[in-house]
C-alpha cells in the first residue's frame, strides 16, 4: 500500500499545486476534493485516474465533447432530508432536480460512448440510472422554481378561485373609481396601494362621503386612503383563497420531500461523481498550462525522465516570459542513486524537487511536464529532507533534526523507496558528518532504494566514484563568467568552486590564498581536478554543438536531395504510364488501319463490323471496371501527367526553334560573307593580328603577317579592308 508522508508533500510543494489547480474546479465540491488531493493509495488507483485524465484530455479532439459537470451543493437540502417531517424549500428541490438530470446525462453520454471513454464510463457504473427524481419535481416544479398550477387537483381548483376573486376586485374597483372619480371625491393621482391592497386616493374633506375601510392618510393629511365596500367581500375571498394556496403548497412540499427522503444515498453519489469529473476538468486545464501528458508507465523499477520540467517554476516563468530549462534524470538498478554535486544557486535543489514533484502528481493522477518518451514507475514510499527545519519549540538544531529524520529513512527504506535529500550530511563537523552520511548511503544502497541527494562532501563524490550503482553527476557551470547553465550532468562530481566564486565577488587574492593552505592540499587538488574536468567537458559540449549543428546541415541536404530524387521517380513513372497509354493507342490505331484497309479491298461491312468489334472486345477484356470517383480521379491524373509532359515538349520544342533560328542566322551569315581577293586586309575570327592575303592555293588562303606567313581556310577569316585597286 502507497503511504507517502504530508512532510513529503511539503517539502515538495504539492499543497501549492493543490491550490492552484483548485482555481480550474467550477464546483465548491471540486474545489474542496482539489485542495486535499492525495497521492492514491494503490497501483490500481493510480492507473485508473491517470487514464482518467488522459481520456478527458482526448475528449477535446472527439466530434461530441463531454456534456457539462457544472452543479450546486446540496449538502443542506440532504440535512433536512435526514430531518424527520421536515419540509425542504423550492431552491432546494431546483438544485436537486439540476444534480440528478446533469448526473443522468452523464451516464447516458459514457453508455453510449464506452469505447472512447472506458474509464470515465466505469467510474458511472456503480451509480444507479433512475428518471424518478427529475420526473417528480418537473411535475410539481416548472422551469422558473415554481409550483405548477396542475401539481394537485386540489391547488388548480384554489388558483382558480384565486383568479376569479382578483377579476371580482379588479371589476368592483374599477366600477368605485369611475364612480367616485366622476362625483369628484378623488385626488389628481386618483388611486394607489397599501399593504397590497388597490386602494382610492380620497381628498380629505370628502372621506365621509365614501363607504369603505380607511387604510391609511398622506403625510400631510391631504389625502385618505380608502377601499372601497364594493371589493372588501371579494378581498376576503381572495385572503381565504390565498391561506388555503399556502396550506396546499405546503403540503406538496412535505410529500416531495418525503418522495424524495429514500434518494438520500444516491444524491450523495451523484454529487461525489460530478465533483470527480469536475477534478478531471481542473487536472486537464491545469495540465494545459504547462503541456503536460501521460508518460509511459512502467511495471520494471524505473525513471527515466526526458525533458523534464519543474511544474511551479515552469508557469511563473511563462508568465514573465522567462526561460526555463529541463533535465534529464535516470534511476535503474545499474543507476540507483544520483549524488549531484557543484556550486551553490546552480540549479541542484530544483533538480531534485522536479523530481519528487513530478512524481508525486503523477501518482495524483495528474499530468505532467515532460517528453513523451518518459518512463516512470510507482513507489510505495517517498521520503525527503529538504531545507534547514530548524526547531525552536522542541530545541532541535539542524544536524539533531536531520539525524531524527535519517532514523526514519533507515526505518523506511526499501526497495519501494524514493528518497530526495537535499545537502545531504550538512550541520556538523565535515569531517565527521560526511562519514555518517556516507554510512547512511551505503545502508541506502543496500537497501535498494532508489534515490538523490545534493552535497559537497568530497568522500560522497568519491562514494560515487568507486559504486557502479551510485553515480556522480553535477550542475553544469561556466567556470570562466562563474555562472550556473542549470543543466545536470551524469557520470562526473562537480566541483564547489570555493574559491573561485569568492574571488569573482570581491574577496582580496590574498585572503583566498591565506585559506588555501589552512585547508589540506589533497582536498584542494581534489577539488581543482574537478573543476579541471567539468572545463575540459564543456569544451567538449561546445565541439559536440558544432558537430550536431553540421551533421543536421547534412541531413537537411540529403532530404532535400532524396525529396528531388523521389519526384523525379515519380515522375519517370507517370511519363512511362503516359508513354505506355499512347503505344496501346497507336497499337489500336494500327490495327484499324488493317481493318479499313481489307475494307477498302473488299467492300465487306459485315466483316468490317465483326472485326472492329472484336478489337474494341479485347481492349475492354483488358479494363478494369471504375467507380466515377475513380474514373474523375483517374481522369484528373491523367491530365496533370499530360499537362506536365506537354510543358516539358514545349521547351523542347521552343529549345529547338531557337536552335533552328540560330543555325539560319548563320547559314545566312556564311552567304553573306564577302569574297576576299588578292591584296586585302584580313585577320583570324580569333585572333588579333591583321595580315594581307598574297595569294589563294589549293583551296587555302595564303596571309601574310610581315615576319611569316600561314595557310587558312577562307572561312576562318574577317575582312578588315579592301585592297586599293
């Protein structure tokens, strides 16, 4: 059984997930069940709401969304139920009867959608399907929260005496007022109310003339209120008729509330499932805000955690467009514990909350931030020490605390067990307190618990260093700018950096040095080759960047290259589809020339008939039969392929016309050219040099340069300038 301590929960900071995933909750019932969330007690629990969770998440992208959760509490109606001749007020029986109908929507969307929803429609089934309760108070109770007229035979024939006797006052008032308005015993404003009754406004000096009951005077005197004698017996009736409505409700409701006494349970039910949805609700919309999902949940004893976020410091960054960074953590059996080292404010304490958070949202039954890839077991257990927990009411220091705290770890521990230690051996003596807490590790690691502290303890790093199962890691840090990169490290301790981060703030050299050679020198170089270490590894990050950076380059190219080689493929293989589709044509066009021809010998229609109908026979043999989609999609594809090769025969074409242009312009440049004679200026198409022609033999012209002379063909030569005959 999972049992994981409110210290933990503290420590972690789950009450303040709790609280702000209350505020996504559109019920007080969900908003309660929010606050005193818990991580579930069993394996079973836990897969059941995780899944939960996720097909809620799914619903958003589902055609048909679940139906609204949204209800009041009725908690006090359930109070007077319980209450033996009580009688439960209108509002009451209005939340009720929005409880049990929003309650039975919900069974019927999940019965019908169970395979979409399994989880949510297993969590309806232990609740009962029953229209009694909506059908009885929409029976009694219309849609504005009142008592219908037809609720009782008994009430519809008091409401239409009621009726009446106000038709009866109404008329008989009616009749006074014209009455005595037109004697002119009445005010300007003629009539008003008092105590809901239609009264006349009778100037005061005629009072005495009106028969009536007085009810009442202005404040100066002026005018007197009167009812008229011709409604008093008509306003009796309706009092009476009235008191008797009053009794007749009263009597429904008490028979209501008695119908309803035996639903007590289910009421109960009905609305501890809604604020179950409406929890769901909250932990997907609270999801949202930091892109929470579902990782893999393994049954092997396993973290591997990808990408992984702390949720709180996560949304407060968003919010003020910070940047946050994540980590990546690994707990296995060759991997059980993490011992992260390095200097103070890089990111060691962060590290270790994200994962103790993480995990115990998720055993809430919650999302959380991080990569798909993930893989998360359960534990039974989780333990933490984390922060100072100094105590002044029971006079226990830092160390005395911890050290009750690590008796219950060692009384705990197991293989069931995460265990998070912040600063592990810190409040005594180094020396001693390091060596007790690398006893308490040892007893950890024996124990097979799985689990991570944060030190500088220099024997812990070493700890590490010797246990295959325990390894070192660090907070990345910049040794040169002295500033935390908040990346975690596996595989290397990380040096505190003492020395150096006290130099960046201020303290004199010499004082730095002066405390270097109190401390032993082994720690010191210990320390330094460290440090030495975590630079040479950051160099190596750097070249590692610069090499991912290229080879993604590279890939970018060869996708590029394979995209271009697979459209042209597939455009090979249309152009052949053409090609083949227009060799079947000639094919077919030949075979009627055969045809036409024996026709044309022999004047034969019957056999011209019989032939071209075998022809078109064996081409349709060879068809298969096309649905009109298939024959538009077809169509539409051949079209393209057709379109395509045309564009292609158009340059050809356009390519050789300009060829063809070219090949003229020349041919009529070489019959344009002039005849050269004896005695003219001529030089080379490609040189320079300007001879004079001595003579033509045998087909070549002799040049003359001066210093030699060259035999060309005549075609090779410009004229420069004709001979001066």
């Amino acid at each position: 059984m999972i049992n994981i301590s409110e210290k933990a929960l503290i420590d972690l900071e789950f009450p303040t997930i709790c609280s702000q995933l209350s505020e996504y909750c559109i019920t007080e019932k969900g908003k309660h069940k929010a606050i005193n969330l818990k991580p579930y007690k069993s394996y079973k629990s836990i897969y059941f709401h995780l899944h939960q969770t996720e097909e809620y998440k799914s619903s958003a992208l589902q055609e048909k969304p679940i139906p609204n959760h949204g209800f009041e509490s009725v908690d006090e109606a359930i109070k007077i139920l319980n209450i033996e001749g009580s009688v439960m007020e209108l509002n009451g029986f209005r939340k009720i009867l929005n409880l049990s109908d929003t309650t039975n929507i919900h069974i019927k969307f999940f019965e019908k959608h169970k395979g979409l929803y399994p989880n949510l429609f297993r969590s309806t089934q232990p609740i009962e399907y029953t229209t009694s309760i909506v059908d009885e108070i929409r029976r009694i109770v219309d849609k504005f929260g009142e008592i219908k007229n037809d609720a009782t035979p008994e009430l519809f024939r008091i409401r239409k005496t009621i009726n009446i006797a106000k038709g009866k006052i109404n008329s008989s008032f009616s009749k006074a007022l014209s009455k005595y308005s037109s004697y002119g015993y009445l005010d300007d404003i003629r009539e008003s109310v008092v105590d809901n009754v239609r009264v006349l406004a009778v100037t005061a000096m005629h009072k005495r003339k009106v028969k009536g009951s007085m009810l009442g005077s202005s404040k100066s005197g002026n005018i007197v209120y009167i009812q008229p004698e011709e409604t008093q017996q008509s306003e009796r009736e309706l009092n009476e008729a009235e008191y008797e409505e009053k009794e007749e409700i009263n009597r429904i409701l008490k028979a209501l509330t008695n119908f309803l006494r035996p639903y007590v349970e289910l009421l109960q039910q009905y609305q501890n499932y809604l604020s179950e949805v409406d929890l769901v609700s909250a932990k997907v919309k609270y999801a949202e805000l930091y892109e929470g999902l579902l990782p893999k949940i393994t049954t092997e004893k396993e973290i591997y955690l990808k990408d992984a976020f702390h949720p709180l410091l996560l949304i407060n960054h968003n919010k003020i467009g910070k940047k946050t960074y994540p980590q990546d953590i690994t707990l296995n059996e060759k991997q059980q514990i993490i011992v992260i080292s390095g200097p103070n404010a890089g990111g060691k304490s962060i590290t270790l909350k994200t994962i103790g958070l993480v995990q115990i949202m998720l055993q809430s039954g919650m999302l959380v931030p991080v990569h798909e890839y993930s893989r998360i077991c359960f534990f039974d257990k989780i333990l933490t020490d984390i922060g100072d927990n100094q105590s002044i009411e029971n006079h226990l220091s830092t160390y005395s605390y911890r050290l009750k705290n690590m008796r219950k770890f060692l009384k705990a521990c197991d293989d069931k067990t995460l265990f998070l230690i912040d600063e592990f051996g810190t409040g005594t003596d180094p020396e001693l307190g390091g060596a007790l807490a690398e006893t308490f590790l040892e007893v950890f690691h024996e124990n097979k618990a799985y689990g991570i502290i944060t030190t500088h303890y220099a024997n812990l790093k070493m700890m590490a260093n010797e246990n295959p199962e325990i390894v070192n890691a660090n907070m990345a840090f910049d040794s040169y700018t002295m500033e935390p990169l908040f990346e975690l490290k596996l595989g290397e301790a990380g040096s505190s950096f003492t020395f150096e981060v006290a130099q960046k703030n201020g303290i004199p050299y010499s004082l730095i040095n002066r405390a270097k050679k109190k401390v032993e020198r082994g720690k010191i170089r210990f320390d330094k080759s460290i440090a030495k270490l975590q630079m040479e590894r950051s160099k190596l990050a750097k070249t590692n960047s610069k090499l991912k950076s290229k080879t993604d380059e590279t890939q970018k190219e060869q996708e590029k290259l394979d995209e271009i080689n697979s459209k042209i493929q597939q455009k090979l293989e249309n152009y052949q589809e053409l090609y083949d589709s227009h060799q079947r044509m000639i094919g077919i066009g030949e075979k009627i020339d055969k045809i036409g021809l024996q026709y044309f010998n022999n004047k034969n229609k019957k056999q011209l008939y019989s032939n071209v109908l075998k022809v078109i026979e064996r081409e349709n043999s060879k068809r298969i039969k096309q649905t009109r989609k298939e024959e538009k999609i077809q169509r539409e594809k051949d079209k393209k392929i057709k379109e395509e090769a045309q564009k292609k025969v158009d340059k050809i074409r356009t390519k050789k016309k300009k060829e063809k242009s070219k090949q003229e312009n020349k041919n009529n440049e070489v019959k344009e050219r002039p005849k050269l004679n004896e005695g003219d200026s001529v030089r080379m198409q490609d040189g320079k040099a300007v001879g004079t022609i001595d003579k033509f033999e045998k087909g070549k012209v002799v040049v003359n340069y001066g210093v030699f002379t060259t035999s060309v063909s005549e075609e090779q030569l410009e004229l420069v300038k004709r001979a001066k005959k």
